[in-house]
C-alpha cells in the first residue's frame, strides 16, 4: 500500500457550487474534483514533467527525441529476437519490441489529434508516419519472422509454453502472415505495393465520405435556405439533418448529401477490390475471411447466420415499428404520408416524446458530473474493490487546464493505473466520444515490476458555468459510463503482454465492457446511488428513470434492423466479387434487411466511414450487445452492486484482455449460443 500513500485523496476545491443547502456539496473528493471549475495553474515557473509524464515531451521537438530513442530500442531487440534460442524469451523479445513502438506511436495517435498547440500536432503526425514506416518494415523482415516461425514449429517448444504465450506469439505470426511475408519476393513486393495503395484508397475514402455536398441556391425552395449552409451561389449540405421536424428539409439534405460523386463512387469500388486481393495473396478467402479471423464470429458465415436470425426474431416487431412511425407521419403530414428512409430518426424520438416525457433538461439538474463520476466510484467499489482518486497533475503533464487525472486504486492491489478524462469542450478536439491507450500493461521481466496502463478518456461535455457545475443529459450520462468500461477494461486486465493488454482483444469482444455499463448507466438501484439535484440534494424519482428506460423500447427493433442492414451491407462488400455496383447490393440489401425504399439517386454507402476502421467488422457492436446482455442477465440482473459476481466478471473477462479467445471466455464461462434469446432481448438504444 506504499504507492497509495503516494496519491493525493483530497484537494481543496474552493468553486464547488452551494446553493441551496450546505449538505448538497458532501460529493466524494472525486465527484468534487469534477464539480469544482478548474483553477489555473500558476506553475509557470517550474520545469516541464512533459506530457504523460514523459520529459522528452516538455516539447514538440521532443517528439523526435523520443522515437529516435525507441528506434534504437527496436534494433537491439530484433537483434536479441533473432538470436535467442526459439522459447518464451522470443515471445517476450517480441512483445518488448512491439511495446517500445506502441507507447510512442500510441501517444502520439492521440496528441496528433487532441491537442492544442499544432506544433505538438503536427510533431505528432510526423512521429506516427515514422514508426508506421518502422512497423512495416518489421513486418516484412523475414528474419524476425524466422525466429518466430522456429518457435511456432517446434511442438516441443510449443507444449512448454503457457496458453497466453503461445495465443501471443500466434497473433504475432498473424501480423507476419497478412502482410504477405511467406510469400516469394515476387508476390511479396505485389502485397507491399497492394498495401501501399489501400493507405492512400482508404485515406480518400474517409476524407470524401465526410465532405458536404453542393446545389444550387436556386433548386432549394427560398424559404429553406437558412436551413443549410450557404457558399455563394450554392447550398452546402453536410449532414442528413434528420432531427428536423421539417419534412422537406430532411428529403433536401438526404437527396443531395447523398447524391453520388463519381469519383468517390470508384474510390470505393476500387478500395474493396485490392482488399480482396490482398486477402487472395495471403491465403484468404475473402478480406471478410481473412478480417474475421480471432474475432468471436470467425468466419463471414458465422456473422450472416447472425443477423440472418436477428432480422427474423426482430421481423414482427420492427414491421410493428414502422407501423406506428407511418401512423405518426400521416398524423403529421396526411399529403404525404408515405414512410421514407429520412423519416426513421424523427419519427422514432417523436414517439419517444409523445409516450414519455423524457426531456433532457429535466434530467440533466441531477445528473451533474460530480454526481456522475460520484456513482461511477460507488460502482467500481462495490463491484470490484477500486476506487477512483482525483490527482493534480505536474507541469506539462497535460495539454489542457481543464483534463482531470484519476488515480484507479484497488483495496487490496494498490495502484493499478491512470485515467486521464479530457471531458470538455474545445473547438480544436473532435467532437466524438473516444478512448485511448496511452501506455498498455504488461509484467517487466527485468524488473518484476507491473507497468501500469494509461488511457484517455475524450468526452465533448458543456463547460461549467458561473450559475452551475456540468449538467448531462441522459445521453451524455450513458456515453461516460460507456467509455468508463473501456477504460476499466484497460485498469482491470493484468496480462502478461502489453499486445494483448486491455481493449486490445477481437473488434466483437471489445465493446462487450462498455455496453455492459450502459446497463448499468439506467437502472434505478445503480441511479439511486448518486443522481440528486445540484441545488437541492433531491434525489432523481424513479418514476422518471422508469419512463427513460421504457423509452428506450419504443422503435428499439427498427432502430436494430437498420444496424443489421448496415452490418449485411459490410459483409456483402467483403464478401466475393460481384458483376454488379455497389449501389445495386445496397439497393438489394436494403430491401431485403430494412424494409423501408431505396431512393433512386443516393449513395448512401458512400457515406459509410466505418468501412475503413470496421471493414467487415461492423457487425461487432451488435454481437458485443448481445453478449452484455447475455453477462448482465446471468450477473447483474439481480443485484447491480453484487461483489461476488462483480470479481467473477473480472476474473473471467475483463482480467485477460486479448490473450484468450474471446468465445471461450464467453462459452467457457456463461451460458451463450447464436440461438439465445439474449439476441433479441437487449436494450436497442437510439
């Protein structure tokens, strides 16, 4: 317990908001760490600790600095990998060369995109272009892969390894294999030139599927001009803006935002026929085979018997579903009632509101950051023993004054990690819900010790005002408890390799932590621990929680469908080559998996960004919800606060990371199957 001392339990916060009653400020220091207003920082004066921690990044330049250093690192180590005799110092030579890359590259991912200076941007940028030009050079270098490959053929050296050395060192071979590496040089240059050609594909892809599109002023009625952004003569259209109750204007922008660009159009046709042949050349199938392999589902086969059997036990319901959004459109609009694929969003939260009042200003007053991060330090404790202390961070230690540092503490462990929350608002950060993995966990043989994780959690919360601390909406509450599952993924697991520490596990695993806390996140027994008014200390009724959860049911199935509809569309995309475009499989799958029309003239995969990170992934999210259902029925349901099934949780998932087969934590452990009713009972949230 050495280290606990170390932290800092209790800082006085002078701007805590005190209203009404003395009693409303008894937060826990975490909660009032994140209800004070952030005090400047009068430490100029004092040396830089560097970012994270890091000295050599007191400064952009030493970005360069830093990757210089693990360069140097990652040739003596392919020297020790290539020379040691075939064992687990291969695989432990191996894991140390990827976590010298890893904790350079992985934060300069982040600061690349999150900070606010654009030099340490721009130092960033150039640092990750530098290791990725390392990384692949690593692997297509056949002697490392040499080294590895003795190991693997050995079955003497293999049947003396432990399981998560051997799963490792086979993820490891994976990454050799992909790249093409058993091939002759002939076919290995063909791979490293088809790889080259994906970056840039993949990078215009995104880059375009994210630009507004234009028309004339003139083709848009006058009295809906100030509905759009203006550029001249033009119209600029640069979403769906699907929340309008107007119905013109959601026609308007999903007609022209996804009005086809040619030169988009063959981007994509383009993209998805060299991932086909890259996954030829190295033995696949498909790129579907190939991007599945490791995951839950395995095979593409697998993922469409998956929402094959979804879509069948969802059909009545969604058919229902878009009965009652049809019956509203007539309501609202009796001269054109047809139900159209731009009506979905609206007239979902339309129903939404007219079943149950669920406005989010009524809940937001009690659902306070404080109060939020308050209860999220209840849930670990109960749950697993942790806690969640708030740390001042030194000089330098972080880009903005406002990002808060927590200290995860075990009881019995000590300090397990840190958790660095950029929550709020900055014109110059995304405005997306994230979480990064700073520095992995991994055992350090030379020193016995733990290297403990660091992760960052990026919200887009509402600043304080000078009347009020931050106030969530539902939503917002939802969104932090769900990237709070991540980063304890990353806390909890104590695995032996920083390749498989934390989130780095299969794409359809990953998000089971974070959606099993958004069950947490909306029942009463867990919100009735901490949600009460800033001002008055009035706890949230549960007659209103009530009303949120059930909101949630109403066009749940629908909202479902056109998930599965998204997720078969990314199957049939990396599936075999068809003879047709790939408008024509959205139009084919659209009907058969949505159910509502194609509108002639869009393009609407064109738009599909996930293709680039999630390519043949995208059905993840809807396995990793039916498995968090599956672990909150068997776990949770009873009791959200139950420590014993709270450990065995940890114990049988979180703990590994990806060092285990994700389906056999899941099989191994709880009573799943593709035919469990969990498929069709978890929540649908909007």
């Amino acid at each position: 317990m050495s280290t606990c001392k170390r932290l800092l339990h209790f800082a006085q916060h002078r701007n805590v908001w005190t209203h009404v009653r003395r009693s409303v400020t008894t937060w826990s220091p975490v909660g009032a760490a994140f209800n004070a207003k952030p005090a400047r920082r009068a430490e100029l004066r004092l040396q830089s600790a560097g970012l994270f921690g890091v000295p050599e990044l007191s400064c952009p330049a030493g970005f360069q600095v830093a990757a210089k250093s693990a360069l140097r690192n990652t040739e003596l180590l392919v020297g020790r990998a290539c020379s040691c005799p075939p064992g687990v110092e291969t695989v432990e030579s191996f894991d140390q060369l990827s976590d010298g890359l890893c904790r350079v590259a992985d934060l300069a991912d982040f600061v690349k995109v999150a900070h606010p200076d654009p030099a340490f941007r721009e130092a960033a940028e150039k640092t990750c272009i530098d290791i990725g030009t390392v990384v692949e050079k690593l692997n297509t270098n056949v002697e490392l892969c040499k080294s590895l490959k003795n190991l693997l053929d050995d079955p003497d050296v293999v049947a003396q390894l432990d399981p998560d050395t051997r799963r490792v060192a086979e993820l490891f071979m994976f990454d050799f294999e992909i790249s093409g590496i058993h091939l002759d040089d002939k076919l290995r240059k063909e791979a490293v030139a088809l790889h080259v050609k994906l970056l840039d594909l993949n990078n215009e892809f995104l880059v375009g599927s994210n630009m507004p599109n234009r028309i004339a002023r003139s083709v848009i009625p006058e009295h809906l001009h100030l509905q759009f952004a203006s550029e001249g003569s033009f119209i600029q259209v640069g979403g769906l803006h699907a929340d309008s109750p107007d119905d013109l204007v959601r026609e308007i922008a999903y007609r022209i935002y996804l009005h086809p660009n040619a030169d988009l159009m063959n981007c994509l046709e383009e993209l998805l026929k060299c991932r086909y042949k890259m996954a030829k050349l190295v033995g696949y199938e498909s790129y579907g085979h190939r991007a599945l392999k490791g995951t839950m589902a395995q095979t593409p086969e697998t993922v469409m018997s998956f929402l094959q059997l979804l879509t069948a036990k969802l059909s009545d319901r969604t058919a229902k579903d878009f009965r009652m959004m049809s019956d509203m459109k007539k309501k609202l609009n009796p001269r054109n009632s047809e139900l159209m694929p731009w009506d979905h969003p609206y007239l979902s939260g339309v129903l939404r509101a007219e079943r149950y009042n669920i406005e989010p200003s009524l809940y937001s007053p009690y659902l306070s950051l404080g109060a939020c991060m308050d209860g999220l330090n209840i849930l670990f404790s109960q749950l697993y023993g942790v806690s969640l202390m708030s740390e001042h961070p030194s000089t330098g230690e972080v880009w903005s004054e406002d990002v808060r540092k927590l200290a995860v503490v075990h009881e019995t462990e000590g300090l397990l990690g840190y958790i660095y929350c950029d929550f709020f608002h900055r014109s110059d950060k995304p405005h997306q819900d994230c979480h990064f993995t700073i520095r992995g966990g991994r055992r350090c043989q030379d020193t016995g010790q733990y290297q403990l994780p660091v992760v960052v959690l990026m919200l887009s919360l509402p600043h304080p005002t000078k009347s009020a601390p931050t106030l969530l909406t539902p939503g917002m509450m939802e969104n932090l408890f769900h990237e709070m599952g991540h980063a304890m993924h990353s806390m909890l697991g104590r695995t032996r390799y920083q390749h498989v520490t934390g989130t780095r596990c299969a794409t359809d695993f990953a998000e089971v932590p974070s959606i099993l806390m958004e069950y947490f996140a909306t029942d009463y027994r867990v919100i009735s621990q901490f949600a009460r008014h800033y001002q008055t200390g009035q706890p949230l009724p549960e007659s209103m929680v009530a009303r949120l959860c059930e909101s949630k049911k109403v066009c749940g199935a629908a909202d479902t469908q056109l998930q599965i509809f998204y997720a078969v569309l990314d199957q049939i995309y990396h599936g075999k080559p068809q003879n047709r475009s790939t408008t024509e499989i959205l139009e084919e799958m659209q009907q058969k998996f949505y159910g509502l029309p194609y509108t002639p003239n869009t393009a609407w995969q064109l738009r599909f960004s996930h293709l680039i990170g999630y390519g043949a992934k995208y059905y993840s999210y809807l396995m990793s919800r039916a498995v968090a259902s599956m672990v909150w029925r068997q776990c949770f349901v009873q009791d959200p606060l139950n420590r014993e099934m709270g450990e065995r949780y940890r114990r049988e998932m979180l703990a590994h990371g990806g060092a285990k087969e994700p389906m056999l934590m899941v099989e191994g452990n709880f009573t799943f199957t593709l035919e469990s009713p969990e498929l069709t009972h978890f929540q649908s949230n909007p």
